[in-house]
C-alpha cells in the first residue's frame, strides 16, 4: 500500500503541501470521488484538481472504544466522521476532535486541519475537524 | 419464466461448527467433513462433485480438496468477488449457473473459517477493503465502518434504535432453542445486552456478529436430478448478485438515500421479478446480520417494511417463529447460531424448508436468504420446497 501511486496521488500531495485539493471533471465539471482516470459520466479523461477550504459538514460519525489493530496511535475513545466538504459535495473520511465527548450532530458545520495517523510506523495525512 | 426458476436444487448440507480457535482440524479437513457429510445426506458420491463455488475471499482453493474427497474431473471452480459475507446467496446462483449450462453436474457451495489457519476473519474482510483514507480516519473494521451508516439510518432517517434490540433478541431467542447454536441453553440477560461495552457508536457488543471456526457445505444438483436423490430438493427459485450505480466501494460517496440502505435495493427488485413472488410469499427470512443495523436495513431493502413502519414490523413477538408473522433467523442468526461467515443462514433456510429446523415455522414453503448487508456487492436467493 503506497500513498502515492494511485488516481489520487494528487489529493495525497496536496495534503503534505498543506492543501486540500479534489478531482473535477474538465469535460462535464462532476467532482470525481472517489479519483477516477476518466469520468464515467462523460467520458472525459481530463481530471482537473480544484483547491478546496477545509470547511464542510458532518455527514456521520462513529465514536470507537475498541482496541482494533491500526489505531494503537490513537487515544481511545475517538471519533471518525464522514464529512461533507463546502462547495463540492465531496466526502472524505476524517477524524474530529472530541474534547468533551460530545455527540456530533449531522450537518453540524466543522473546520478541518491538516494532521496525521501514525499506522505501523506510517505518518499517514488526513484532515482533522473540528466543530464550529 | 426466469431460468434460474425452480431449476436447481440443493440436496444435501453438511456443517461442522466449533468455537472460534477451537476447531480440531485445520481449515480445509474441516471443510472436507462439511462436503462429505453434504454428499452423505444427500446420497451422493463425493467422487461425482465436479464443481465448487465459494464467496467471501475464502482460501481453499477447490483444487486442493480433490485429494481428499476423492474428486475424479474439476470442471468449475468459481468464486463471488467480494471481501465481505455479500456473497453467500450469489454462490448458489453461481453454482446454478454451471449446473444450467452444462459446465458441472454437482456443484458444492462452501465457505469455511478456522482461525488457527486463516487469522481473524474482521482483519482478513478488512484487509480486503483498507486504503489510507480509512487507515488515517481511524477507520479499520467492519464494524466501524457498519456504525457510521446505522448512525446515518438512526439519525437522519428516523429509524428508532429500538428495532435492533429486537432483531438481536429473536436471533438469541431462536439459537437458545437450536441444539446447533453456539448460544444453546443460555437465554439473552436484557440488562447484560443493554449495558455491554461500546465498539463504535452506536454498537455495543451485543449489536455485533462472533466469529466461529466451522465449516458449511451445499450439494447443488439440477432440480431433476435432486428429486432422485435421498432427501426432498429445496429449490432455487432466484437468486440476484451486485451493485446499483451509486453504491459500492465509494470512500464513503455512495448516493445519499443509498448510504444507509444494505444495498439490497436493486437485489430486491431483481429477484422479485424474476420469481414473480413479493414479501408478502416469504415464510420465513434467514437475515445475514453483521451487525443489528445493517440486519434491520436489509429487511426494509427487501420490503417488508419502511423507513416510516419499521417499528411495527420489526418487533421480538413479530420475528419468533412459530407465531411470529416473519420468523426470521430461526436457527439463531449470525448473532446466536454461530458465525462462519454467514453460511449458517444458509443452512438454517434449507433446514426450515425441510421441517427439520429447531424453531419450525408450520407450512414454511418459501424462504429468503438475504445475504451480507452493506458490502459492496451484495446478493439474495430465494428458497422453496417445492415450485410455486
């Protein structure tokens, strides 16, 4: 598993450069994610990658008390969200800061920094939200 | 009629089943017990199978089982793409298929699971499905990624938790009472079950499916073929195997009202169709759980009730056979039967069908197997003891 040989090598470069950036259609304009090499809607193989704030919505949430192998890193419980990003519709997986244990709410408006998951020795980026 | 209509049949099931680490054999000698005593109940020479179907990543490559069945000529050997159970009723369509065209006479669906060979099954699912946007959200199993969707069913779709409760409890009610569960003789502590530890919100353990060492095996036949062979044929009446555009392996993108289904819409459709029957002929329903959710999700997926009346259907008194109106995991459910990836409930609706189940739902002539909820490809059959 390496991060950066795939159809979304971008968004991974992007992350370690302090940006979010996310796949478009050149030929119809759909947002493409997951990374694609063509758009199965129109058939355009021009993939242009469009810079995102990090500021979306919560789609879901899990909180997660169990020891699974992969999250020794991270102090137990934790919070994974599926977040909607502003202005694309596109959702990624995250984690949110859950200082007071507080239930997320859906379509509660979150922030999101830059940050990593360290996994088997492994600093893997992702965006880490936060709510308001 | 749709070829696939009462034309093939399973004759004869064989199951061995042990707690998780405790099987005495390695994986495959299990798995030869299973096929033979699948041959045996039938009345059929293990020699004679020519073709297996397997789902669900398993690892024992039907090659490797002719030594020991004493196989005379492999002539099909296929498998369900998918890491997860949502294969288990697409293998008899698979096996039908080779049957139908000519490319095998006796075909064995199996799936076999010892921990002590093949590891843990939840890292070997996952480990079919991880990507670094997974790895770095936390995200590393099944069971998390299941409680993200139920999350988005409880919350946004109104569906009152209260329901699961429910569907796990008539799975504990029915394995209480199955000499072949693993739960056998220990009634559900409500309290034990309501108080038992997170996992991921909102599933505590008791909302989760074990894991079993075991196997099980199929013998599938043409109908014809079957109605000479020792025991009655239970019918493949349909079977439909897939994905819908907008659903699948998404990093979570599925299509809005798809994310919090199980998948089984288009399954649904697909094999309603083609038998001609709808839920209202169901009998009785074996409901691959993972989790209590996805289980719940799957039974409004395959129309026997909405998002709106979910909880007018799925009730404890509503789900126990025999007075229940739709008895379902009557053997106990991956919750309570045991889990050996989800063949149980398999072999559960071919044990009803025969009137040989522990908890006999009277007159059951049509049963639906909902195969693993919310895996990327998921499949369904339906079942009957004769062909309506």
């Amino acid at each position: 598993m390496h991060v950066n040989d795939g159809a979304d090598a971008p968004y991974w470069n992007g992350l370690a450069e302090g940006r979010l950036l996310l796949p478009r259609c050149g030929g119809c304009g759909d947002w493409l994610w997951p990374a694609v090499s063509r758009c199965g809607a129109c058939g355009s193989e021009t993939v242009e990658w469009i810079e995102r704030a990090m500021r979306g919505t919560i789609f879901s949430w899990t909180r997660t008390w169990h020891r699974f192998g992969f999250t020794e890193s991270l102090d137990l419980p934790f919070v994974s969200v599926v977040a909607t990003v502003d202005d694309c519709g596109v959702r990624l997986l995250g984690r949110l800061d859950d200082p007071q244990q507080v239930d997320p709410v859906i379509g509660e408006a979150i922030a999101g920094r830059i940050g990593a998951t360290r996994v088997e020795g492994r600093d893997i980026p992702t965006i880490i939200w936060s709510r308001g | 009629m749709h070829p696939l209509y009462g034309t093939t049949a399973v004759a004869g099931i064989g199951m061995r089943q042990y707690k998780r680490g405790a099987s005495p054999l390695p994986e495959q000698g299990v798995l030869a017990e299973a096929i033979l005593a699948a041959c045996a109940d039938a009345g059929f020479d293990p020699a004679e199978v020519d073709g297996f179907v397997s789902y669900g990543d398993d690892k024992n490559e039907p090659v490797r089982l002719m030594p020991a069945l004493g196989t005379r000529e492999l002539k099909w050997s296929s498998v369900i793409w998918g890491g997860g159970g949502g294969g288990v009723a697409g293998a008899f369509g698979l096996a039908a298929a080779a049957i139908l065209s000519g490319q095998a006479k006796a075909v064995i669906v199996f799936r076999a699971l010892v921990e002590g060979s093949s590891g843990r099954l939840s890292a070997a699912v996952m480990a079919h499905h991880l990507n670094d946007h997974m790895l770095a959200a936390g995200l590393v199993a099944p069971a998390q990624v299941c409680a993200i969707r139920a999350n988005r069913m409880y919350e946004h779709h109104g569906v009152p938790r209260s329901v699961a409760e429910d569907l796990v409890r008539a799975s504990y009610y029915h394995g209480a009472r199955n000499p072949e569960a693993v739960a056998y003789g220990s009634e559900l502590d409500l309290d034990q079950m309501r108080n038992s530890r997170w996992i991921a919100e909102p599933f505590r353990l008791f909302d989760c499916s074990r894991e079993n060492d075991g196997a099980a095996a199929f013998l599938m036949v043409s109908a014809e073929r079957a109605r000479d062979l020792k025991r009655p044929p239970i019918y493949l009446l349909g079977c439909a195997n897939g994905a819908e555009k907008g659903w699948g392996d998404l990093l979570e993108n599925d299509d809005e009202a798809l994310y919090p289904t199980a998948g089984f819409r288009p399954i649904a459709r697909r094999l309603y169709a083609e038998t001609g029957l709808s839920p209202a002929d169901i009998d009785v329903v074996q409901l691959y759980e993972n989790f209590s959710a996805q289980g719940v999700a799957s039974l409004i997926d395959h129309g026997f009730c909405t998002y709106e009346n979910v909880a007018e259907v799925v009730r404890f008194e509503n789900l126990i056979a025999p007075t229940g109106k739709l008895p379902v995991n009557t053997g106990g459910g991956n919750f309570a039967q045991g889990f050996i990836h989800g063949i149980g409930t398999a072999y559960e609706a071919v044990k009803q069908l025969r009137g040989e189940s522990a908890n006999p739902v009277a007159g059951a002539k049509i049963c639906l197997l909902a195969g693993g909820p919310g895996a990327p490809t998921v499949s369904s059959a339906i079942f009957g003891n004769e062909i309506p």
